[in-house]
C-alpha cells in the first residue's frame, strides 16, 4: 500500500468526496500512507485498506489534494459566513434604527398623555366651578321666588 502511480489519478473520481476523505466508496475506513515511489516519494495519500495500485474501484486520494480542497471549500463557507455576518450587521443596524424610531415616538406619546392628563384635572376645576355657579344662581333663584 505504500507505492503508487500516476494512474491512481482516475480513482480520485471514484471517491466523489471533497476534501479529506473518511471512507471508501466500499464502506472501508481510509487510511493515510507515504509513497515510496521514484516519482512521489515521501508523499501522503489516502487509500482504502482493500484497495491496491492496479485495483481502481477503491478510493485512493493525495493527501496535499485532499487538504487544498478541505482549504477551498472553508474559504467559500468563510465566504459565505462574511457575507452572512455583513447582511446580520446591516439587520442589526436597521433594528437599532428602528428601536430609536419607536423609542422617540414613545417619548412622544407619553408626552401628550401626560398633556391629557394636565388637561383633565383643569376641566374638573373649571367643573367645579361651573358647579359651583350653578349651585349659586339656584340659590338665589330660590332667594327670588320665595321673597318676591
Ligand atoms: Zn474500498
């Protein structure tokens, strides 16, 4: 298992998995080796324990292939992360705008409760003092009528 060939490029296809690969398509856990080879020596590969250089339906796979495909697709999930993380911080900032935009009409509102509320206690007095006429010119029409 510790010599390869350039041929074993066709079985990278076989293994339809990106990145570091975990199993082969057989259900064999993978393992890592070194090439012992004249072309790649001391070069990492994965390959599956049943598999062997002339038998390709196994997975067999270069380590440094598999660990830039790992890297490519962290940097299109960082990519999507960022992007995701700028369109979360636009969304943050429209709700704090928005926070401030219902907090201003909460000041508002409280204000003009409390303007009804001033309002309310100068009607009760200018009602009192309505009562108060009333109950006066009653008196003196009763006053009037009983001597006159
Ligand atoms: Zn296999």
């Amino acid at each position: 298992m510790s010599s390869v060939n350039s041929s074993s490029n066709s079985r990278d296809r076989l293994a339809k998995q990106r990145g570091i690969p975990t199993r082969c398509n057989c259900g064999e856990k993978v393992a890592r080796f070194t090439s012992r080879t004249v072309k790649n020596p001391g070069r990492l590969f994965y390959c599956c324990p049943m598999g062997s250089e002339k038998d390709k339906t196994h997975l067999f796979k270069w380590t440094d292939k598999s660990v830039v495909e790992e890297i490519e697709d962290f940097q299109e999930l960082f990519d999507v992360l960022l992007i995701d993380n700028s369109e979360f911080q636009r969304s943050v900032r429209a709700c704090e705008n928005m926070l401030k935009r219902h907090e201003s009409r909460i000041e508002e509102m409280e204000d003009a409760v409390r303007r009804c509320q001033e309002k309310t206690i100068e009607c009760i007095s200018e009602l009192r003092i309505i009562k108060a006429l009333f109950v006066c010119c009653l008196l003196i029409f009763f006053i009037y009528f009983i001597y006159a």
